[in-house]
C-alpha cells in the first residue's frame, strides 16, 4: 500500500469529509448509515465505496421498518489508490460524494458527466 492509515484515523478522516459536504446534499439522506470497511467482499482493491440500498427514486417499494441504507467506504482500496493525504481526502470525498448520489437515483452514466464517477 502506498499509504497507511488505521482504521479508526481512516474512520475519523471519512466524518470528518462528511462534515464538509454542503447540508443540502446530506440533509436529504433518510434511513442510511455510514460504514468503513477494509475491503469489499470479493478481497479486490477496486472498489472505493458502495451504497447498498434503495434509491430514493425507488422508495416507493421501501417498507416501514426497513434496515437502514448503507453506504460502504472501503479503507484498504484507498489506501491503495492515494499517494498522500490530500489525495486521500480528495479520493474519499469524491467516493462519498458518488455514493450519496446513488442513494438520490444518479447512476454511473450521469456521475461521469457530472465529474464524479
């Protein structure tokens, strides 16, 4: 790995880019949790962040009592990517930027042409 950083520092890094997002782009998010894990389930390095839930444009098949939403920010695969830690803080603003906006129903196509994907 290009740079190291524990889990509770990466965990702490994470909050602490989540607090700089605007308040109109998280004041929106109902019923989602944030999670840091060290890598996705299939061990790669090549996923940054996942949101594992329904969009807010599909809601309308979400139930009452539903688990939370969530959305993934892995530890290790950013690591890997970011020479330093302003690369960090960019990359994982950019991957929670990206997955906020899945939960809203802007998919991969439309994050590229925005930048963000």
């Amino acid at each position: 790995m290009s740079l190291y950083l524990g889990v509770e520092d990466f965990e702490r890094l994470v909050v602490d880019e989540l607090d700089r997002l605007p308040d109109d782009m998280v004041a929106g998010l109902d019923n989602v949790v944030f999670v840091v894990e060290d890598r996705p389930e299939d061990g790669s390095l090549d996923l940054l962040g996942l949101y594992d839930g329904w969009a807010l444009t599909e809601r309308d098949r979400y139930g009452v009592g539903e688990l939370p939403d969530r959305i993934i920010v892995y530890r290790e695969p950013h690591l890997a990517a970011c020479g330093d830690m302003d690369e960090l803080r960019d990359e994982v603003h950019t991957t929670l930027v990206h997955e906020i906006a899945h939960f809203y129903g802007i998919d991969d196509e439309r994050l590229h042409e925005l930048g963000w994907a």
